[in-house]
C-alpha cells in the first residue's frame, strides 16, 4: 500500500511539474518579445515607452500609480538591452502582450503608452476589445507614416529601402549625431536630452530600422471605428498647436469615444516638458 501511495504521489508531483513547465514556457515565450517590471497593488495598469526608450521612462508616474495600482512596465524586446526578436517586430510585440495579459490574468487593463506604445495601444484596443477598460495615448497617431510621408500608403512601406540600407551601415559616431538631433526636436528639456540619446544608442540597430518600419507601415486609422472602450489622448503643442489639433482631428475621425487634452509648451515627450500637468491628467485619467 505504501510503494502504490508512493508511486501515486509521485505521478501527481510529476503532472504538477509538468503544469508548471508549460505555464513557465508559455511565459517565456509571450516575454521574449519584452521585459515586464511590475511594481504596486492594484487594478492592472499596462505601460508601453515610446520607440527605442525603455520602461524608465515612466519613473516618476509609476512612483505615484503605484500606490494605488499594480503597474506593468515594458520593455520591448531590441531596447534597452533587452534581446531582439526577428521580424516583423511590431506584430510580434502585440501578440506576446495579449498572450501576457492572458498569462497573467489581468481583468479590464488600462493601457498607458507614449509614441509607439501608444499606437501600439489602440491597435490592441482594436483587436482585442474586451481585454482592455481605457486607453491614455500620450502623444502618438493611429497612422505616423500618414504625417511623415507625402502621398503614403501603407503598401509603399518595405524593409529593404536606401534609408534602411543607409541607417544600418553608418557608424556609431555618425548614429549618435542623429540621436542627438531627433532628441533635441523631440523634446525641450535639455536636462532629459541625454538619457534618450543614451536609450538610443543602446537599441539592436535592426531593431531601431526594422521596427521603425513596421510602426510607418501600420494605419489604424479606419480600424479606431471598432474601439468600444475610452480613450485619452494627451498631445504636444510645439511647434505649432492648430496644425497639431487639425491632424489630431482628422486622425482620430473615426474613433467614438475620446477625449483631447493638450499640453502646452511641450514637444513629444510630454512627461519631461511638462511633469506635474503630466502627472496630474495622467492620475485624473486613470480613475
């Protein structure tokens, strides 16, 4: 009777081991796409950095949600040396937070994403309606490459183009200058300059190329009609608000519920222009 409890025991002690390699591998497989900080108790809070920056740039508002909310904070997988996945990123990425959200049970989400992160929220918003409960797109489009490419298509968008070609073969010196000049147009704060340039200048180059691809290539724009759920934008003045408001406008046309705040004298990256409004619409947001 012994050696049959024995062996019994130790068939249910292997089933369980068993169990807990495949939850241990179905999560490793959704978080090789991103490395996930989470940090407070709570309702669940999701946030995404913009392109090439890391989880950091949320430090000072997981500091305060933390305190009441239980925040995942991503890393994307190429940035902030995280390890790079293959193409097509972006689509990668998506997959693996829905299969995290999955994993890790979290009921009714709010998202917080700047720039890519973003985008990359009402994507999910669009796909995957009821895993999400609001959305706060701080400074990002549906379409970026509708703004920053005459004519645009989406199907005009390949990886292999001169520009990809020319960024993948320039020096170090040569990659740092651009950084240096995008940061600057980016944001006002000269203080906060260098730790995104830094940030830059950390990413697997063909992630920091390829990526940027799939994010022009995405366009969302008529996909927003399917978004159930709000959503809070908060948008950058500099340089020029009306012309930002029209392509705000024009952008977000087919999006039901959503709420415009925008901030002054600030360029993209909002919670470094402007830190306590920030912090003040972000925590007002998430009630």
């Amino acid at each position: 009777m012994k050696k049959l409890s024995l062996l019994s025991d130790l068939k249910k002690r292997s089933l369980s081991l068993g169990l807990v390699l495949i939850l241990l591998i179905s999560l490793g497989h959704a978080q090789s796409a991103f490395k996930v900080e989470v940090v407070g108790k709570g309702d669940p809070i999701l946030l995404f950095p913009g392109f090439a920056c890391t989880g950091d740039v949320w430090k000072d508002v997981t500091r305060e949600l933390a305190k009441h909310y239980e925040c995942h904070v991503f890393t994307f997988a190429g940035f902030g040396g995280v390890p790079a996945i293959g193409k097509p990123w972006l689509p990668k990425i998506k997959d693996a937070v829905v299969q995290y959200v999955h994993d890790q049970k979290l009921q009714q989400a709010i998202i917080i994403g700047h720039s890519l992160g973003g985008t990359l929220g009402l994507w999910l918003a669009a796909t995957e309606p009821a895993l999400f409960k609001k959305i706060i797109v701080v400074d990002a489009l549906p379409c970026m490459g509708a703004l920053m490419i005459p004519n645009y298509k989406a199907s005009d968008i390949v990886y292999d183009n001169p520009y990809s070609k020319k960024l993948l073969e320039i020096d170090s010196a040569a990659f740092r200058a651009m950084a240096v000049q995008q940061t600057a147009f980016m944001m006002l704060n000269k203080e906060k300059q260098a730790q995104v340039v830094d940030w830059i200048m950390m990413t697997d180059r063909p992630t920091y190329v390829y990526g940027y691809v799939d994010l022009l290539k995405l366009d969302l724009r008529e996909d927003l009609a399917r978004i159930k759920i709000p959503v809070i934008v908060l948008a950058a003045t500099h340089p020029d608000k009306a012309m930002i408001e029209k392509t705000y406008n024009e952008q977000y046309a087919k999006l039901g519920d959503k709420v415009f705040y925008y901030a002054e004298n600030s360029a993209h990256f909002i919670m470094y222009d402007q830190p306590q409004w920030f912090l003040s619409k972000i925590a007002e947001s998430v009630r």
